[in-house]
C-alpha cells in the first residue's frame, strides 16, 4: 500500500533559531500556523473523501513539533486524535529537531496515538550541521534515533545533500551511517537555496560552491537505491513541484520531476550492465529487449524517455516489457538481435 499523508503545516514553529537554508514559508507556500479546530475540519472532510483512511496518517510537517509550546502542541494532538483508530486515520506523523526529543515528550507522543516521528536530520557530518547553524550534534540524531525506536515509533529520517561545507565523501559517510541507525523511512532533499537565507549569501558571494547538478542527482540516485534494497521506504526523493520554490531560489538543485531522475540514472546503469555482461551480439545496430517490474516501465525508459534515446545513441534500441516478478530497479535482458 503506497504511504499517503493529511499533511498539515506548523511552519516554523518551535524551531529555536533560523538554519542557514531554512525558509519554510517558501518551502510549504504558507505561514498560517492550525489551531485545534482547523485540525478537526481538515481531517473530518478528507474522512469523507480518502478511500483507505486506515491506511493513511495525519502529519504535522514544517516546524518543530516537539519544541513547541506545550499547549498548543497537545490542543493540536488532542484534535488529531480524535480522528484515529478504527474506521478512520492510521495514526499521527510529525517532524522534529533530534536536541527535542526526550523520554518526556515521547510519552506525551504515545497517548495521543502517534505512530511515526521523522528527525530532521540532515547531516551526519558534525562540521556540517555546525556550518549550517543547525544547533545540534551527530549524536543527538543518533541518541534521538534510538529511543523513537525504543518507544516503539516508526523513525524517521530527513537528509539534505549538498549542503554548505559537504562534499561527496561526506555523503558516502551518510549513507553509511543511515544504514547503522536503520530508520524506518528516509526523505532526501537535494539543497535548494533560497532567497533571503544564510546559504543564499554564501553562495552569492562565492564562498559556497556547490556540486554539479548531475553529480547530485547521481549521489541520491546512489542513496535512493541503497535504501530501498536495504529495506528503508523512501518516502520523498526532492522537493514537491512549488512555484514558491521556484520564484525565489537562486541556486541548488530543484526539478519538479527530481525522483524520476534519479530513477531514471538508476535504471540507465542497470539495463547498461546487463547489456555489457550478457550481450555478446557484436553488430552496430540491435534491438534489446529488457524486462522491468510491471510498475517501472515508465522509470526504465527514463524521464522524458531519456534512457530510450540514450541507448539508441549507442546503437541500441530498446523495448521495455513488464514482468511483476522482477524486483524493482532490477531487470532482466529477454532478447537481443541484430536490427534489419
């Protein structure tokens, strides 16, 4: 069943500083911050509409939900809950800070029917949170970690690549250290910047030189990957398509469609080692028929049908068919001739 979220946005609220790419009114498109009543009628109309509520969780997104005041954080978990158990919503999701996570707001969590918190993360690299102002240490992300888990909450983590003061090696060691940490589900964000950020100055002065657009794609198509076989959902591969984010970034690496890229590089490196290991047809031109779990005919051929026009480049033409037995990112070379 694909993850499906009510999404509703505490936009920086109890956030205690500003990070040097933050701007979260630009990221979600809105600053009005819910109260406990806009809570129940967001979720009484999407009851009626949502085929599988059961399948579905509530989520506060774009603050810091545990830094909050305690008694707006608990009049909006109140409202919340009203809405989950049986015939309604699965459970409650939020986001927060690691530094604001403790035994005494994990119980408060728990009564009110949370299922899953998500850890703005980021970085694991300790001089790369410190030169993103982010306030918080490595280890609170793994301290924070493993009482979620030990709480029972599905965790969480949220990594921005391509940060100031980052660079390749430094995310190699952050898939790595995902992978000790085993959350649940990740979401990797490709650094956006922003307008009126810290990151936006650096960048416009020079000091912060970023990596080249498809360097990036090919790290987080390498994170994407390693994740999903490791058995860690996905749940988010780049921004959602904003006009806000749009109109007012001035570097980074926002596509509307930065997913299917990556899925796109995935599939293109898989289908050419299977052409180079099996393909022992020496003519200039040939026809290969791949096969793809049914569902990735569309991310085999690549965004835009890129990995289509790639191959023919090189003298191959490909045919993509669906086959619901081959596991995703994964294909199978059925078939290859000479062209007439």
């Amino acid at each position: 069943m694909a993850h499906s979220n009510i999404s509703i946005f505490v936009t920086h609220v109890g956030c205690p500083h500003l990070c040097a790419f933050c701007d979260q009114r630009t990221i979600t498109g809105t600053a009005d911050l819910p109260t406990g009543d806009d809570v129940r009628r967001i979720c009484s109309e999407q009851l009626g509409v949502i085929t599988s509520p059961e399948d579905t969780e509530i989520a506060f997104f774009g603050g810091s939900f545990t830094a909050i005041e305690r008694s707006y954080m608990t009049e909006l978990l109140e409202a919340a809950h009203e809405f989950v158990g049986e015939g309604r919503f699965k459970g409650i999701r939020l986001s927060t800070r690691p530094d604001y996570i403790d035994r005494e707001v994990l119980d408060i969590l728990k009564r009110y029917g949370v299922t899953a918190v998500e850890l703005g993360a980021q970085s694991l690299d300790d001089k790369v949170l410190e030169a993103n102002e982010r306030g918080h240490s490595a280890q609170d992300i793994i301290n924070a970690g493993k009482l979620i888990k030990e709480y029972g909450f599905e965790l969480g983590l949220q990594l921005m690549v391509g940060l100031y003061k980052s660079d390749e090696e430094t995310e190699l060691m952050n898939m790595r250290k995902v992978l000790e940490i085993k959350p649940s589900a990740v979401r990797i964000y490709p650094v956006v910047i922003l307008r009126g950020t810290k990151l936006a100055e650096l960048y416009l002065s020079g000091e912060y030189k970023t990596l080249p657009f498809d360097r990036v794609v090919d790290i987080c198509s390498e994170m994407l990957l390693l994740f999903e076989n490791a058995g860690i959902k996905v749940l988010k591969c780049g921004l959602h398509a904003s006009e806000f984010v749009e109109r007012d970034m001035v570097g980074g690496y926002y596509h509307p469609a930065f997913r299917e890229l990556c899925e796109t590089e995935i599939y293109r490196k898989e289908i050419n080692s299977t052409l180079f290991c099996t393909d022992k047809d020496g003519a200039e031109r040939r026809l290969a028929v791949i096969a793809v779990n049914s569902a990735c005919i569309s991310k085999a051929l690549g965004h835009r049908r890129s990995n289509y026009e790639y191959f023919k480049r090189l003298g191959t033409e490909l045919k993509i068919i669906g086959d619901k037995s081959i596991p995703k990112y994964k294909c199978e070379l059925k078939e290859v001739r000479a062209c007439i």
